[in-house]
C-alpha cells in the first residue's frame, strides 16, 4: 500500500486502508482517463543536457501530479512525456467526468505558470490533453514480478486518441462528448485558448 500512496491521491489510499486493501483481482468500472503530453518534446529534449532533460520532465511532472491529486485523481502512468491520469477508480466517484474537466483546466493554468518560470527560450513548451469517460478494465495487471493498477479498453485506448487530435485541433484541451453529456455532470461554461 505504501509504494500505492505514490501515485493515489493520499485520501484514497486512506479510504482504501479502512476497507482492508485494494481489489486486485480485476473489475469494470465506469472511469474518466486524461491524457497530457507534452509536445515538442523531442526538440526540446535535443538542446539540453540528459541532466537538464529529466530535471524539467520532474518539475514539471511534480506541479501536474499535485493537480490530478488535488482534484481527486490517481497517477496511472508516465507513459515517456505523457501523464495518464484515472478518475472513478480505485474508489467509486460519481463525479469523475467533472473532476477530470476540472483538473484539465487546471492542469492548462498549472501549465501557464511553469512556462513563465520557463522564460522565452521555451516558449514552445505546450501540452495536449484529452479526456473520455467510459467502461475500462481495472486491476493490478502485470508479470509476477511487477505488476501495476491499472486501467485497459477501448475507452483508455480513445482518450489517448482525443489527447492526439490536440494538436491537429489547435487546441490544448479536448474533451469527448461522453463526459460533457453525463447527466450527472453540472453545467461547465469554459473557453479554452487555442494553443501557441
């Protein structure tokens, strides 16, 4: 459970202790995934050091992490330069769309901020995020020797796509309609600049 808490926002896994420990075996559930990568980041990663490469991956990785906790998310994965984030499990969230859409937003604000501190040389620095909500296949999947919780299905498959279309779409933020329709989802009235 400890090596969990990494990547679980801290009051999931203070939940999960009181219900004994986490359901490994497998189940569906009704999930939001969130894609961001960074774009560019092959470039990027060219005019600097291998030193200077991981120091800004992991700052930058730290401030969107402390995001996705803070609106209720668990890490899944570094995939590369790629944050996979899962709301609606390991825990049950009824409003997982919501809090993924919110995280988005504020992961764009987050994003701001650490350009800034970045100055002109990185200008370039931007990110795509894509969200979807759908049933997925959810579990510590893995060999015996190391095994992840995860999520899998067509509806990690397609948020990944969404988070594709960013950059093509001109948009840093795409959402599919699916959680912007659930019913449960209150109204959110937003305007998302396009990307630079």
């Amino acid at each position: 459970m400890a090596l969990f808490s990494r990547f679980v926002n801290p009051q999931v896994v203070k939940q999960l202790l009181e219900r004994g420990g986490i359901e490994g075996a497998g189940q569906t559930r009704e999930v939001t995934l969130l894609f961001s990568d960074i774009r560019g980041f092959t470039t990027l990663s060219e005019s600097r050091s291998p030193e200077e490469v991981v120091a800004l991956l992991n700052r930058y990785f730290s401030l969107q992490v402390d995001v996705v906790f803070r609106h209720g998310g668990s890490l899944d994965k570094f995939i590369g330069d790629c944050i996979m984030a899962l709301w609606g499990a390991p825990l049950d969230d009824r409003d997982h769309a919501r809090r993924a859409v919110a995280c988005a937003l504020d992961m764009a604000d987050t994003l701001g901020e650490f350009k800034r501190a970045l100055g002109d040389a990185d200008a370039s620095f931007d990110v795509g995020i894509g969200i979807h909500s759908g049933p997925a296949v959810v579990g510590l999947i893995g060999s015996e020797k190391r095994r992840e919780y995860t999520a899998i299905g067509d509806a990690v498959n397609l948020a990944s796509r969404i988070e594709g279309l960013t950059k093509d779409a001109q948009r840093r933020i795409l959402v599919s309609r699916i959680p912007c329709s659930d019913a449960r989802m209150p109204s959110i009235s937003y305007h998302v600049e396009p990307s630079r």
